[in-house]
C-alpha cells in the first residue's frame, strides 16, 4: 500500500536527482544558513551561541575515540 509519505519521498528524490552536484551544495548550504537563522530566532541567541549550541547536541551521547586518548 503507498503512503503519502512514500509519494513524497520519491518525488524529493527526482527533484533532487535533476540537479547539478553544485545546485545540490547550494541547497545544503542554504538550508543549513536558513536552519541557523531559525535557531537564532527560536532561541534569542547570537550566531556564535547557536554554533556553539550545535556543536554541543553532536557531541551528546558520543565517546571519545580509544586511539584519541592514548595519543595523549
């Protein structure tokens, strides 16, 4: 049975399939800009605080590589 979600998908995958490799870097990069702003907005914070807020929450439930702490 299709979902909607499924119809979706596939027709994000055909846009995206359309575009040139440097039309799909534009994108990311104004998605990744317009995701920021909203960040910013969200929370009141200044561009330096929210990079520092998403560096934080991709550092959350991760380890330290072993390797990393025996160059030490």
């Amino acid at each position: 049975m299709r979902s909607v979600a499924d119809d979706l998908r596939r027709e994000q995958r055909a846009r995206l399939a359309c575009l040139s490799p440097a039309e799909r870097v534009a994108l990311a990069e104004r998605l990744g800009a317009e995701g920021l702003a909203s960040l910013m907005a969200a929370q009141g914070l200044g561009r330096a605080a929210a990079l520092a807020a998403i560096r934080r929450t991709r550092r959350i439930g991760r380890r330290a590589s072993r390797c990393h702490d025996e160059g030490r």
